[in-house]
C-alpha cells in the first residue's frame, strides 16, 4: 500500500488533491493533517482517508500527529499561509508557518526517508512582498535537501480566488472591482494541479527541482470578467477601479530568467477563444 501524507488537507487543493489520489490509486492511504477541527469534520468519511490535527510550525505537535508512522512514502507539502495583502500585515506569521512550518516538514522527510513535493506559488519569483519572499525562501529549503517543488499561479476556484467574486457581482448587477487594467494573472483548474502533483510524485528524476504545469495559460483581468460576462449571458456589466492592493504586481512569473527562460504573465498571454473553452469546464 502507497502511503502519503498531506498538510493543508482541508484547504482547497488539498481536498482535490486527496480526492485525486483515492479515485486514482486503489491501494493508497492518505493521512491528512490541518490545524482545523471544524473543516475537518466537514470532509468526506473515507477508510483509506485518516485525518489528525497537527500545526507544522510546532515540531512536537508534528511528532505526535506523525512521528509515529513508520511508513510515509511521499509527502505532499500543500499548508501555507496565502493571502497577498493579509500577510504583509503579519510577515511573522508569513515566516513562522511558510518558512519554519516548511523546514519541520523538511527535517520530518529527512528522518523517515519520505519523499517531498511542495506546491509552491509564481509569487515565489522575483517576490515583491512577504507571501513570495517565504515561498522563495521554503522553496530553497526544499530544493536544497533534494525534494521537489511545483510552481503554478492562481486557483480556479479556491478560496480567495477573483472568480467567484467576479460570477456573484456579474450576476448581482454589481460593479467588478478591478485592481489594475493591465493586470495579468496565470490560471489554472484544481483538478490540473491535482494531477500535476501527483505526476511529478512519480517521477524517479528531478530531485532537487522545480516543476512547472503545461497548458497553464494567462490573461488581463478585465478580459477574464468579459469571458465570464459572455458565459453567463450578462451583456451589461461594469468595473469598479480600486487600486492595486499591498504587495501586488502587475504581471506576475513563472519562471526566471536563471531557470532557464524567462517566463511571465503578459508574455504567455492566451487566446480569448481559448479561454472561452477553458472557462466553460468550471463555470
């Protein structure tokens, strides 16, 4: 039996994460830790699906919550804190679970021989502010001791995610608000990344590298509230210019030009026919 270990498993990507692993591999066990009871009383009663309550950034709570399997065969790093303008607010915070959390996770893998794959973020690239500075920092952490880090860029769907904010003003008449006209962002499906995560696990190759999905595309904001708009039949809509929030950039990277080829969000920027398609399968 395969037995894998996420953190963050009540967050977003870990749900789909979780439900990728059951559906795909019959014989997997999953043990799922997060620091909240409620979200996970909340998730899907399954007998290869073993929930504990654990903070990575504390290692003795760690150490009880997982120290005592014997078997880990891969851990899947998902636990962060996420939000842009939230955390530039609360930068120790950002350090203690993005950074520390990630070093205990690191030395847990190291004790028990477990492979690691990070899901790390594009704002760890050039970071302008404390999200991308910690997940830059946890991804040296993990690359340095020869794990494997996947970078991708914004959720379809996630908590926080512009999308839903965008389907609830559009079919309420309200206003979109609007960062930046020009903006650009990359995006991708959670059952993607899902898959991707999985994938690069397999790999026998890559140690110590970073991995980034295919078919990730990128688009302006205001052209992803006009897709949207056409997908739900709303013809009249509005936007609602509030400024770019703290620690915000206009474009966003995926990879540097030091990976290997410098990779951004205004230069990837896909078809509107494209992202029709791709919008459809969500929405």
């Amino acid at each position: 039996m395969k037995k894998y270990l996420i953190t963050g498993v009540t967050g977003t990507m870990g749900q789909a994460l979780t439900k990728t692993i059951l559906e795909k591999i019959p014989n997997a066990y999953i043990v799922g830790i997060s620091r909240d009871e409620q979200k996970q009383r909340a998730l899907p009663v399954h007998d290869r699906l073993e929930l504990r309550l654990a903070d990575i950034r504390n290692r003795s709570s760690l150490q009880r919550a997982i120290g005592r399997e014997s078997i880990i065969d891969c851990v899947f790093h998902l636990a962060a804190l996420k939000c842009v303008d939230t955390l530039e607010e609360n930068v120790s915070e950002a350090i203690a679970t993005n950074v520390y959390g990630t070093q205990n996770i690191v030395d847990f893998c190291d004790d028990f021989g477990c492979d690691l794959v990070m899901a790390s973020t594009d704002k760890a690239c050039y970071p302008v502010n404390a999200y991308g500075a910690t997940k830059a920092l946890a991804e040296k952490l993990v690359l340095s001791n020869d794990y494997k880090v996947c970078r991708y860029g914004n959720v379809i769907g996630s908590r926080g995610s512009f999308i839903p904010q965008i389907v609830k003003c559009l079919k309420e008449g309200i206003p979109v608000p609007i960062t930046h006209k020009d903006m650009t962002r990359f995006w991708i499906k959670t059952e993607d990344v899902a898959k991707f995560l999985l994938d690069v696990s397999a790999y026998d190759e890559g140690f110590g590298k970073v991995f980034i999905p295919q078919g990730m595309f990128s688009c302006h904001v205001t052209v992803l509230v006009k897709a949207i708009a056409e997908i739900l039949g709303v013809e009249k809509y509005t936007f609602k210019p509030v400024g770019i929030r703290p620690g915000e950039k206009i474009h966003e990277t995926l990879r540097t030009s030091e990976e290997g080829g410098l990779l951004t969000s205004e230069t990837a920027l896909c078809t509107y026919s494209h992202l029709i398609e791709y919008l459809k399968g969500v929405l």
